[in-house]
C-alpha cells in the first residue's frame, strides 16, 4: 500500500529565510461528471460479469463508502482483503439503510476469511433479518456460516419467523483462507456457492421477498441475537443483488477475483490545481500525490507561493467518495526559499509525512522531513525529522513512507564514505514524539548507488530502490533492497535484481508494497524499444523474496518510461508512464494490473480526460482504494503549474 518515484533535483540557489506556518485551503477543484454505468453490451477491459442488478456493493477499501448503494454505517476496522482491503467484521457493527427492497430474486456474494473456525458460533457474513425487533413481517434473508461448516440459506418468502434454512456444506471455509461465497433466490429454488462452484440447492416456497421498508442490510452480523452472530475474520466485497445471478456468473466472479466485475474499473472524480496566481507558475503541482481513504494529497516543491521554491503541501477530502473539496494548504513552520516542500509526500489516515530535499537543517542541502497531524479537520506541525547524522548534500527527503508510527526516510546522496552511495533512516512515534530508530545501508554499498532514491513500507517490513546499483561490469542495472524489523532492529533480508539486468535500466526507480507483494520499477529497460519501462513483480510471501513476473505497458514505446512510478494495494497494481504518448509527446498515462490467481492481467489504461502535450500523467502515483495520479507539467494554471487527479469507483 506504499509507493514511491524519483525526480531530479535543480542545485545552487540562496536560501533567505521566511515565516509562515499554515495557511487555509485556496486550491480548486475541478468536478468531473460521474458517467452512467456501462451497457451490458459494451466491453471494459478485465470485466468478466456486468453490474447490472447490484443494489448493494461496498468496498472495505479502508472507508465505509459504497461502490453502488448507501453508505454504510457504523463502527469497524479493516485488513487485507482478497481483492484488497476488506471489513473486519469482529470489531464492527456495520448496517446500510434504504438497500432498495426486491422480492422476486436476490443473491448475495462476498469473499471471507474467518480467523475462529473452532469459535463454536455460527458467523453472519450478510443478512436482511432483524428479527425479533422489528421485522414482524420477516420475509427476509440471511447468509451464515454455522460451526460446523456449512453455509445456512435462510429464505423467509411466506410468513413471519418461519424460514427455510437451506444447509450446505462449506467445511473448506474453516481453512483461514479467502474463498468466494455466493447464495441464490429465484422464487422456486434456493442455491449455494463455494468458489464459483454450487455445493447445495433445494426448492424454494414460491413466495415473495418482502422485508420491511426499515429493515438494514447488515455486514458480519444479525440483528437481535448479539456478538454470538460476529463473523470472525475479513467480510471482503459484499454484494447484494437484485436479480439471480446464473451460474456462469457466480463461476466467472470468483475466478476472476478484482477484475470480475465492471465497476472495478475506476472513473476520473475530480482534477486538483492550484489557485491561479504569479507564484504557482513553475510550482509543479502533483510531483507527488498520496491517498489515504478519502483523503488526498499533493506536493507543490517549486511553489513561490509563501517562498521562492519553498514548496507547499495541498489537501483535497471528500464526504461521499465522489465530490472533492479542498480541505487545506500546509506548510512547514519554518519555511525558508528552495526548500522543496513536498518534493515527496506520504500519508496514513490523519498523518502526512513530506520531503524537504533543498532544506539546510543539517548543511546546505541535508535535506529534511515534515510529519503534519491532522485533528477535527485541522492540520497542524507535529515534527520536523532530522536524522543525527545529517550533512551537508545528503539529499533527506528524496522520497518518504509511512506505516502507522513509522516513518522512513530516503537519502541517496549520503556518502559513507562512497560518493552517493545513499542511506534511509527511520523514525518511529510514540504519542507525538517521534525518535530516530535506525539508519539503513546497503550490505553492498558502492559509490553512485543512489540507495533510498526510493522508499516503501508495510508493517515491519521496508523496501529500498537503488536505481544506480551495478550488477558486476554492468552501470546502473539497479536493485532494491528488503529489509525487515524484529524487536526494534532492521536487518537486511534481500536483494532483488532483475533475472537478466541489463546496463541502463535503473531498477528500483520506484518501489511500492503491500503484504506479499513488492513491485519494483525500472522505467529505463529497453523492451520493444528504448526505454520503454518495466516493473519486476516479488514474492515476499516466499524465503528469499523470488522474481514473479516482468510487467509492461501492453502499447508500450520507446521514451515511455513504465515504472516511473508505481503503486500496489492488495491485488491491484498501478504504474506510471509519464512520457508515454503518440509520436513522444509524454502526455503520460498509468496503467492498471490485477492479479487473479498468481497472473496479473492488465485491465486497463487511464488517461486524464483533458490531455495535452508535455503534462506527464503519471509522473507519480498512489493507491489506497482511490487512484491518485499527478501531472506536474500540466499548464491550467500556468507553465508547469501542474495538477493531480483522482479516480475512483
């Protein structure tokens, strides 16, 4: 759920100091209309079923927010899902009001996980049955999954408190794995899946469905009889339907994972750019972007809007998961000119980390940190991180990463003894103050390695990008390096090369990872033609983080640069191509890959919806259920004013 790319940084102008804090949020918001849903007859590439019929789909990606429906309600954490993030149902009370109501056909589908197989309780995945308190009309439903491993299908399509429990034996659920659970209505017959496959079926009473108008779909839980109905585990994509799926479909949205189904394919929402004025010219708004929920955030480094080329941070919020508001500018405490506020940015929930490549904290250009908190809507300072042994030229703040109270920090102009070689320090929090935990080199270290140029964390576990690192008589080939966290200590666990390295392709560029999954950009291999980029795929759910797959451009061409950036959060890949374009105009794009299985297919391309020449989309990107994409050559606002988009369901 990390990203990161690098840029190249300008050198040798003065810094006279400045002051200013924070300022409040000027920057506008481009809205983009919401497009109808697709017809069934029209073709998305990497959709396997059409939505048509869904009443009710939410998502888990980290927010409460429904692809299509209500809102849900609510309290609940979340975890990685089988598609991506997904509810964890143990510690929610999750419900969604004004389902609308159908009464000839349902079915319902989500992906599970139950962590407490033995837990001796049956487990509600979905349910429309709040009985006894307030459906006394019942005529309801519900999906459970009883301890001993079957799944209930309680249709009540006649009268009150007297449905037909359609038992079916699911005991591969108690593996602690995901599997895709999927029950039918018609009218006539009662059906139940397991991984696209139906493992029970029995008649039906012909009746109607018909809860009452107040009645909620709930989430891993039935109303009335308590905490003993929990679902134990992840509730991952739940669905509701308003019509029987038939069993090709149920077959083709359990094979085919994130891409099953239309609506996966995420839509332009809105078009961040800064407020039209002389100092936002140049700013390159969108060199960097982060995404947290239904927060976004941009990085302006070469904003004069407070100090020449001091930098500024932008923050865009959204209630509905649609429209998009600016919710503040931010700037550090201590502003001062050619400071590159924003060079980098990463967030988490309500803290945001930034790079300050230019800042003189240490020497003339050491470079820093910023970590901002956000409280009751307000952003506020709440460190600047300056590692102890910061010098002058280290280039701090490259690239930054965050995981809850860790931060990391790259520095790939450290020296150690060997020009460039490169550092990353890391930072941990407690309460509000932030220590340094660790500094981290290459066990290989050379001079020109460039190591931290790129950063990534998820947990206790940090991945580094050495663009310049050298496989023997070959320059620059690139590397990334692993390095994971036990008891406080980092320790070196991997190096991870491409199979065949070749002079010139600069991996890890860009690294990005979330669980198992580490991606690894190298946007300077020569595929069909020069550079035209590539990622590596890794398995970290593997000894010794093996090679998985190289991934590229399905139209790539020479000067692409695929892999720039790149992103990945759960089984979702996103990588920029800034300079791709016809005829090497670099209008730039980001593509989509979703792995079903252990393949990663891509779904599709997205391009900004007013491309011009020369913005370069993609220069960085970001996912955490949104898509954020920056383009910090676009021109609304003035040469190289830059934007950034953000796209979602």
């Amino acid at each position: 759920m990390s990203r990161s790319r690098t840029g190249g940084p300008p050198r040798g102008l003065a810094r006279p100091a400045a002051a200013l804090a924070a300022v409040a949020a000027s920057a506008l918001v481009t809205a983009v209309p919401r497009p109808e849903p697709l017809a069934a007859d029209v073709p998305t590439p990497g959709c396997v079923v059409d939505t048509d019929g869904v009443i009710g789909w939410w998502r888990g990606e980290d927010d409460l927010l429904a692809v299509v429906g209500p809102t849900l309600t609510g309290d609940t954490a979340y975890g990685d899902g089988a598609v991506g993030r997904g509810f964890r149902t143990d510690v929610a009370s999750l419900a969604a009001t004004s389902v609308p109501e159908v009464s000839t056909a349902i079915s319902v589908e989500a992906w599970v996980r139950t962590t407490a197989p033995a837990s001796g309780s049956n487990q509600a995945i979905v349910t429309r049955w709040d009985f006894p308190s307030t459906d006394d009309s019942a005529r309801s439903w519900s999906l459970v999954l009883d301890p001993y491993g079957n799944l209930v299908w309680s249709i009540d399509d006649v009268s009150s408190r007297r449905p037909v429990d359609h038992v079916a034996p699911a005991s591969s659920l108690l593996d602690g794995q995901f599997h895709h659970v999927a029950a039918i209505w018609d009218q006539q017959t009662a059906t139940v899946y397991v991984d696209g496959v139906a493992v029970g079926t029995g008649p039906s009473r012909g009746g109607l469905i018909a809860p009452a108008a107040s009645t909620p779909v709930r989430i891993g839980a039935k109303s009335g009889l308590g905490s003993s109905f929990a679902f134990h585990g992840i509730v991952d994509e739940p669905t509701v339907w308003g019509r029987a799926l038939d069993a090709g479909e149920v077959a083709a949205i359990a094979a085919a994972g994130l891409a099953g189904k239309c609506s996966f394919i995420p839509v332009e929402q809105g078009k961040f750019v800064p407020d039209p004025g002389p100092f936002v010219v140049n700013g390159r708004f969108g060199q960097s972007v982060g995404v947290s929920g239904t927060t976004v955030v941009a990085g302006s480094p070469y904003s004069s809007l407070y100090s020449q080329f001091g930098g500024a941070l932008y923050v865009y919020t959204s209630a509905d998961g649609i429209t998009w508001s600016p919710q503040a500018t931010v700037l550090p405490d201590d502003p001062a000119r050619v400071d590159y506020v924003g060079w980098s940015v990463a967030i988490d929930g309500d803290t945001v980390v930034t790079g300050s490549y230019g800042n003189n904290a240490g020497g003339v250009d050491s470079g820093a940190a910023y970590v901002f908190r956000r409280t009751a809507g307000v952003w506020s300072q709440e460190a600047k991180l300056l590692p102890a042994a910061a010098s002058a030229g280290d280039g701090i703040g490259y690239d930054v990463a965050i995981a809850g109270d860790t931060v990391v920090i790259g520095a790939p102009a450290v020296d150690g003894g060997l020009g460039d070689a490169g550092a990353v320090h890391v930072f941990t929090r407690t309460g509000s103050t932030w220590t340094e935990e660790a500094t981290l080199v290459a066990d290989d270290a050379a001079a020109l390695d460039n190591f931290g140029a790129s950063v990534a964390i998820d947990g206790d576990v940090i991945v580094v990008g050495s663009p310049g690192s050298n496989e023997t008589t070959s320059l620059n080939t690139g590397a990334a390096y692993v390095f994971t966290r036990a008891g406080g200590a980092w320790t070196q666990q991997a190096r991870l090369t491409m199979p065949a390295p070749v002079a010139g392709d600069q991996l890890g560029t860009s690294v990005a990872i979330d669980g198992a999954v580490v991606a690894v950009g190298a946007p300077y291999r020569d595929g069909a033609a020069g550079d035209t980029g590539a990622v590596a795929v890794f398995d970290g759910g593997v000894t010794g983080w093996p090679f998985v797959v190289e991934l590229a451009a399905g139209d790539g061409e020479a000067g692409d640069r695929f892999g720039f950036s790149v992103a990945v959060q759960g089984a979702r890949l996103v990588v920029g191509a800034d300079r791709e374009g016809d005829g090497g105009d670099q209008h730039g794009a980001a593509y989509l890959f979703d792995r079903a299985g252990t393949t990663w297919n891509q779904t599709t391309k997205l391009l900004a919806s007013d491309l011009e020449v020369g913005d370069q989309f993609g220069y960085d990107v970001a996912i955490a259920g949104r898509v954020a994409v920056g383009s910090h050559l676009d021109d609304d606002r003035g040469n190289n004013a830059g934007a950034a988009y953000v796209f979602g369901p």
